[in-house]
C-alpha cells in the first residue's frame, strides 16, 4: 500500500481549513502513514469469523427497573438550602444572565 502523499495531507488541510507550512506537511504526512499502517495491520489480523465488536466482553442493561419509593417533598429537600426560590436551589449568578 502506497504511503499517503505530502499532496495528499495538503488537500486534507485544505477542506479543514488548516494553514499548514511545509515542514508541517512532511510531518504530518509521516504520522499519517503510521496510523494508516497500523489500521491496515488490524484489518489483517481481523478474519471473516470475527464479527466486529465495539467490546470485547458482552454488555448487559444493569439498571434496575424504575419504580416509586418515598422521598423528600420540595420542602424538605430545601429546608436546609440557604436560598431558595420557586421549589429550586437558588445560587449566585454566575453568567451576568436574567
């Protein structure tokens, strides 16, 4: 498999609107080529029996079904709070909003 070209990495650059100088060129060009290569390895190694797989262990759901329990009321919930406001925590402004 061909290299990817000094071109090549200038025309990526080009569409991710990237000002690249020459030498950032080569150099990319270079780091490119590696992990192209490494990608391609894996490809290899992957055969037609192995299905691709996000995990290499098979992951269950382990949350538990939502069900009501008693809680706290607004009221409680807030009874320790410094401010509140409209059943909510009240906090200083911090972004200069309404």
């Amino acid at each position: 498999m061909a290299g990817i070209t000094r071109e090549e990495v200038a025309h990526l650059a080009r569409l991710s609107r990237l000002e690249l100088q020459a030498e950032e060129l080569d150099h990319f060009a270079e780091q490119l080529d590696v992990i192209i290569g490494a990608v391609a390895r894996v490809s290899e190694v992957a055969g037609q029996d192995v299905p691709p797989t996000s995990h290499p262990l098979p992951l269950t759901n382990v949350m538990r079904a939502d069900e009501v329990r008693p809680s706290l009321t607004p009221e409680q919930a807030l009874s320790g709070a410094p401010a509140s406001e409209d059943q909510r925590f009240r906090v200083p402004q911090i972004l200069g909003e309404d």
